[in-house]
C-alpha cells in the first residue's frame, strides 16, 4: 500500500500553504466533506471542477488549474507506482 495522504498531492500541498483545513474548503467549494477526503487520498481522477472554481477564487485566476494539473500528475505517478509493484 502507498501513503495518498502526504506532501505529494499539490491538492493537500495547496490546503497546507494558504493554511484551509479541509472542513472549511468543503465550505469554500461548496462541497461535502468527504469530497475533499476523496481527493486528499486520490480517489477522483480529477480534480473537481468546484474545486478548481473556489481555488481560483480565493487564490488567483489560474491558480485552480495549475493545482489540477499537479494533481492529475500526481495521480498518475502513483498509476506508475502501483503497476510497477509486485
């Protein structure tokens, strides 16, 4: 098993540097909490179209997008990581 939770994923990276826990980016993306669990631990493919919509609004146009990115890299490196174990 690899750790989804950590300083990789640029999304809890994001949530670590503007100091927003999860709780309140729920609030911020009008979301429910588990939404913001399921993307800490990189259980959605993407990240969330609500989420890329409040990351630019509390942080800057473009912002939100370049998290996605990130995060969509980081999705699939872990891809890599887990077809590569055996």
């Amino acid at each position: 098993m690899i750790n989804k939770d950590d300083k990789n994923n640029p999304f809890v990276a994001y949530l670590k540097q503007e100091g927003i826990t999860p709780g309140d980016f729920a609030i911020i993306a009008r979301v429910d909490n588990v939404s913001v669990y399921d993307v800490r631990k990189a259980h959605f493919r993407i990240l969330p179209k609500s989420f890329v919509v409040a990351i630019n609004e509390r942080s800057g146009d473009g912002k939100g997008e370049g998290v996605a990115s990130a995060y969509e890299n980081y999705r699939e490196a872990l891809r890599k990581t887990l077809m590569n174990k055996k």
